[in-house]
C-alpha cells in the first residue's frame, strides 16, 4: 500500500507542477493579450487620425482644383473674347523714342493703338495659366501646412503620428 500511497502523491505533486506551469503559461497569454488590445486601440486610433486628414487633405485638393479651374476657364474665356473682337487686351507701353513735332513727318500719331501680336498674345495666356497655377498651388500648400499644423497641435501628448 505504501507503493501506491507513493505513487499517488507522486501523480499529486506533478499535478500540482503541472497546474502551476498551466497558470503561468496562462497569465503571460492574458498579458499578451491585454498587450495586443492596447496596440489594436492605438493602432486603430492612428488609423482614424490618418483618415481624417487624408480627408482633410482630399477636401483641400478639391476646392483648390476646383478654384485653378475656375480661373482657367477665365483666362479662356478672355482668349474667347479677344479673338472674336468683343475684348481688348491693352498693354501699358511708352515709346522710348520721342514723337516728331512736324507735321510733315511720318509718325505713330495717326497710328492705331499698339496691340500684342499673335505669338506675344499667346505667351501671355500661357504666362495667366502659368500664374493661375503657381498661385493655387502656393495657396494650397499654405493650406495644407496650416490644417497639419493645426491636427498637430490638436493631438494629444505622446502621440507619434
């Protein structure tokens, strides 16, 4: 009886171990879990932050594609008007050479006021588009730096987005 008496607290006592082992093993898998919850939260945090200002962006993207376009179909619109005659383009111009004062001299008096040619007309609406889109751009970068800098400041301490 002694043999099995042995025997049973033999079974017993590696149980015991065994429960232990099991019990760590189990709390160090309640851990991780609680750990991984926490990164999922802060992950999921990160992730909603980031669509948020990829919205914001979007939004920014549009109104300021919307407005180039905008001023783009103005400056074809004015290139529709001068080339139908309904508009003028005037040009701010001296003459660096003095006008002759008699009246027997050919001059630029009885001449018709100075327009641009079709070439420098050109150059000057692709110079309105060039300007238009350089404009919108710089104002949409300003933007865009202004709404990061505000989503920045707006997050809380010890966030790395």
């Amino acid at each position: 009886m002694s043999r099995v008496l042995l025997a049973l607290v033999a079974c017993l006592v590696a149980l015991l171990i065994e429960r232990g082992c099991l019990q760590r093993t189990n709390d160090r898998a309640s851990r991780d879990l609680q750990d991984a919850r926490r990164e999922v939260a802060g992950l999921q945090q990160a992730a909603q932050v980031a669509g948020e200002l990829l919205a914001a962006r979007d939004a920014l993207d549009l109104k300021h594609t919307q407005e180039l376009n905008d001023e783009r179909n103005a400056n074809e619109r004015l290139r529709a008007a001068v080339d139908a005659g309904r508009q003028r383009l005037h040009v701010k111009a001296t003459c660096p050479a003095p006008v002759p004062t008699d009246a027997g001299a050919a001059g630029l008096a009885a001449a018709g006021a100075a327009e641009l040619d079709r070439t420098a007309r050109q150059d000057y609406y692709a110079l309105r588009d060039d300007l238009a889109l350089t404009r919108r751009m710089v104002l949409a970068l300003q933007d865009y730096a202004r709404s990061c800098s505000r989503s920045f400041s707006t997050q809380p301490q010890g966030s790395t987005q």
